[in-house]
C-alpha cells in the first residue's frame, strides 16, 4: 500500500501551513497579521475536516523558528497520512 502525506504548521492554536500552503482565508500580506492568523481553521477543527476525508494524524512535533538573532518562535508540526487514491 502506499501513502501520501501532508504536513501542517501550527501557531497560537491555529493551522497556518498545510504542505507549504497557507491556510487562511485572508491572505499573510493583507498586512494585518492577527487578522490573516485568526483566518486560519483551528487545530481541532483543520483534525475534524481532514479526518472526513480520510486523513489520519500519525505524529506531531515541536519545532522552533528562528527570524533573525531576537526572534524565535515554537511551532507545531502535525504528520498526517492517507492511502493513496490512484
């Protein structure tokens, strides 16, 4: 059997990234960042949709994420898992 894989970023509670791909509904540039992150579905919510359609959550990691020498912050990384449809 094979798989295929999508791999998520979370922050503050909200997926953000799913294989490279923001997941908001207002863009990263509109140019309120609060406003684009709290577009972004919630880490349940992102599980819940992603389980109706066959997805299944196969690990989860701590990573940071450094912008520059002053910023840093701890994201979440979600590994999820589907057979693949051929």
């Amino acid at each position: 059997m094979q798989f295929e894989y999508l791999v998520c970023q979370t922050q503050y509670g909200r997926v953000t990234f799913a294989n490279g791909e923001w997941q908001g509904s207002i863009p990263l540039s509109s140019g309120d960042s609060q406003v684009a992150l709290d577009s972004c579905p919630q880490v349940w919510e992102y599980l819940a949709q992603a389980g109706r359609v066959g997805w299944e959550l196969i690990t989860a990691t701590n990573t940071t994420v450094t912008h520059g020498e002053s910023v840093s912050q701890l994201t979440v990384e979600l590994f999820l898992k589907r057979p693949k449809q051929f």
